[in-house]
C-alpha cells in the first residue's frame, strides 16, 4: 500500500476568503490552490464555516474539467493508495450512483471473475432509502464486510474479485467534504460528486471503471440532463486521469427487477446468475456486462462481449464465483445453493389496485421508504429485518384488474405495515391508457 506524500512548491498561501470569492466570482482555481484546499481541510485549518462556503460557492459556480480533475486526483493521494500492480489482470471495478432493488453488483462482481477480470469492489455510504450491497450480502451469516486493504489485495490476487467496506485510510479528504457536503446541501454538486467516487474508486487499484449513473424519481438525480452532465463529467475525467471509463445513464422512474428488500433481493441475484431473473435486470446485467469485459480487453467485439456474459450467466461459472467470494469472506455459501435458507417474513399479503387499468407511474422512492419502515433498512441501532421487503412488483406498463396485487408485502410486524402501507399505496398511479415505458438504458457515454 502507498501513500503519496507531495510537497507544496513555492506557494504564497492565499487567504481562505479570497478562494472563497473567487470561485464565487467564477474564477479557477490552479493546481496549488486545489492542493491548498484539500491540505487545509485534512488538518482542519480551514474552519468549517469557510469549507462551506466553499462548498457553496462550487456548487453555484460550478468547476472546469481541469479543476474536477486536480480535485480528484489531490482528493485520491489524500491516503492511502492501493497498489495492485502485481495483479497482472485487468482491474475494472463498476460504480452505481444508487438504485431502489439494484441488485447488478451482487451479479456482475461475479460474472466479471468468472470472465477474468479482477473487480476491486469497495461500498460507501449509500444514500438514506437505498439498501447497499453489503446490507444484502450481510443478510448471509458470517459474512465479513470489512477487510484490510492487505486482505482485500491478497482476495483479489487469489480469487478476482472482493466487495466490502470503504475502509476510512483511503480518500480521507472526501469522507471530510462529503459530511460538510450533507450538512450544506452540496450533494449534488457534479464535480463534487465526481471528485468524490472517482477519488475512492481509483484509489483502491481500479485501472478502469463501469460507472451506471441512474436518474428518476428513486435516484439523487431528479433531472435526465444533469444526469448524462455527470456521466461525462466522469468520463471525462477518468480518461484524464489515465483511467478507461464507460457510463451508462439509466432509468430509475421505477424499482429495478421484481423485489426489494435484503434477502428478497439476494435470491433475485442468485437466480440471475443461473440465468433467470426478471427481463430488465437481464437487460442491464447484460448491458454493464458487455461494458466490463469490454473494457478490460477480455471481449473485443460487441457480439463476443455478449457471448461470453451470457455464457458465464447460464454455465454455472458466475455463481460459483459468488459461492468463491462469499466463503472468502466468511459467509456461508449454502445459502447461495439453497436461497431457501434466508429468513423469511411471517406474513405476506398483497397490495390491491384500487381499480383497473394500467401502472401510469412507480415512485420507486416512496416503495423503498416503505419497505424501511417494515424494517427492511439499518435502524438506529444498525439492525436489519432481512426477510421484510416487497416482491412481484408490477411495472410501468401493466395492466392489472381492481384488486389484483401490484406487489406482495413481505412483513413480520403488524404495527409497522400500517405505516408502510400508505407508502405504498402512494407509489403507484393507474390510469385508463397504456404509458409508454421509458427506455432502461438511456444514454452511453465513453
């Protein structure tokens, strides 16, 4: 593991108030001045009140590529940087900016080992209704989501591929801005969000990156447009950092697959990597698939990108691969041979259409807000009801009669449905005509 240490040239250091007014005033800043800042927000000498304003300023102001890119690369060496350079296989890790029933990680980290890609998989913090990779792999007894950045190097040399905590000695500057970050109302920020994923991403050893920037009503990106903005932004910047870099802007107007929920989405996972599943994450396993095999060299053309993930999702070798990682990781892999193992809910009952017609549109927020509330997010104590959650989701296109199930609940606890049924209930809209399902896969940028 390194930690690149690089000394301030002769640098006369401004005051905090003139950065702040010339980012303000639409100003760049230079490398030193980006240096500058990511020291001073290391060793808090710049008081809070500053950074903030600071954040602020970016946010309105905006930053270049240029800026985005020193940003990113300072906010990287601020700790420690992995190194995997004796790995001599393709490192390509694969970033979604969050997703309401994303489960692809839990089936293409797999399939990229099986294909002979190494995946070097660290996970943030997620935002607040989003149930992260490591809440549903922990749904398996024993699994370890923390390793050492010696164990993760040694896991992936042995096996290709590893998903676990974001451990705090990389990128530690980000972790400090993105806290600020929250308390301010900079999240969105496009090149604070692409110095912040680019930073941890890169620093963990990943030579390219797969990146699934997601936009609708379940996402942080409200808006299609800023949506594709960040996409090349990251894009960019990643190629400017020596990096390869494809994105892919996704619809997230609606929950992805059949189910959401820890252990519901594991078995959904699972049956993906034998090659069932439901059709749009087929499509999208499929899509970031091809991206990843084709990005590490190991598929040069389109078609044999696509042969080779849809061998590896119907042989058998991807799910081995996930048995692999999960022992590796202290879990039991019976439960990815037997999914019937995982917990299940006590009572399950079905969300009724309150009349016919076709779903016009799925607050996907609103259906991952509900399945919390049954208990199926971290709590204040950090627990997790694993066998809570909604399964057969109907989509944005059916057709469905009064009464029939748009979804089944999945819940233990009668006095947390009540509440979690006016979420659902709220998340669907019927109307006489058939809408117009959007397009899953919206925009490539590479």
């Amino acid at each position: 593991m390194t930690k690149r240490v690089i000394p301030l040239r002769k640098f006369i250091k401004p005051s905090f108030e003139s950065l702040i007014e010339k980012k303000r005033d639409g100003g760049e800043f230079n490398q030193d001045e980006i240096r500058y800042i990511i020291d001073s927000t290391l060793d808090g000498e710049m008081p809070k009140h500053q950074l903030s304003a600071l954040l602020m300023a970016i946010y309105f102001a905006n930053m270049s590529a240029q800026e985005t890119a020193e940003l990113t690369e300072e906010m990287m060496i601020s700790g420690e940087v992995i190194d995997l350079s004796e790995i001599a296989k393709p490192k390509i890790d694969k970033y979604s900016t969050g997703g309401v029933g994303d489960k692809t990680s839990l089936v293409l980290v797999p399939l990229a080992m099986a294909a002979g890609v190494v995946v070097p998989m660290m996970c943030g913090v997620e935002h607040d209704y989003i149930i992260s990779s490591l809440d549903k792999l922990s749904a398996i007894p024993g699994f370890k989501a923390k390793l050492s950045n010696d164990q993760f190097a040694a896991q992936l040399a042995k096996i290709n591929g590893a998903i676990c905590a974001q451990n705090e000695d990389l990128a530690p500057a980000d972790a400090k801005l993105y806290a600020l970050r929250k308390e301010t109302g900079t999240i969105p920020s496009l090149p604070l969000i692409t110095g912040s994923v680019l930073s941890k991403k890169l620093a963990e050893g990943a030579e390219g990156l797969v990146i699934d920037v997601k936009w609708g009503n379940g996402s942080f990106i409200k808006d299609l447009e800023q949506a594709k903005q960040l996409a090349r932004s990251m894009t960019r910047v990643g190629r400017s950092m020596k990096r390869r870099c494809v994105a892919l802007v996704t619809d997230m107007n609606q929950p992805l697959g059949d189910s959401v929920g820890t252990a519901l989405e594991l078995k959904e996972a699972i049956a993906l990597l034998k090659g069932e599943g439901p059709e749009d994450m087929k499509e999208l396993v499929l899509k970031l698939g091809m991206e990843i095999v084709r990005l590490a060299g190991v598929a040069g053309s389109t078609l044999s990108a696509k042969q080779t993930v849809q061998r590896h999702l119907t042989d058998g070798t991807a799910l081995e691969k996930l048995k692999e990682l999960v022992k590796m990781q202290g879990g039991d892999p019976a439960y990815i041979d037997h999914p019937e193992k995982f917990p299940q809910a006590k009572h399950v009952r079905k969300l009724p259409a309150p009349k016919r017609g076709y779903v016009h549109t799925i607050s996907a927020a609103m259906i991952s807000q509900g399945v919390h509330l049954l208990g199926g997010g971290r709590d204040a104590h950090g627990k997790i009801d694993y066998a809570v959650g909604v399964s057969e989701i109907k989509k944005v296109g059916t057709q469905v009669k009064q009464g029939e199930p748009l979804m089944m609940i999945h819940y233990n606890d009668e006095s947390k449905l009540e509440h979690a049924l006016n979420f659902f209930k709220d998340a669907y809209r019927l109307a006489p005509k058939r809408p117009t399902p959007p397009p899953l896969v919206v925009e490539r940028v590479a």
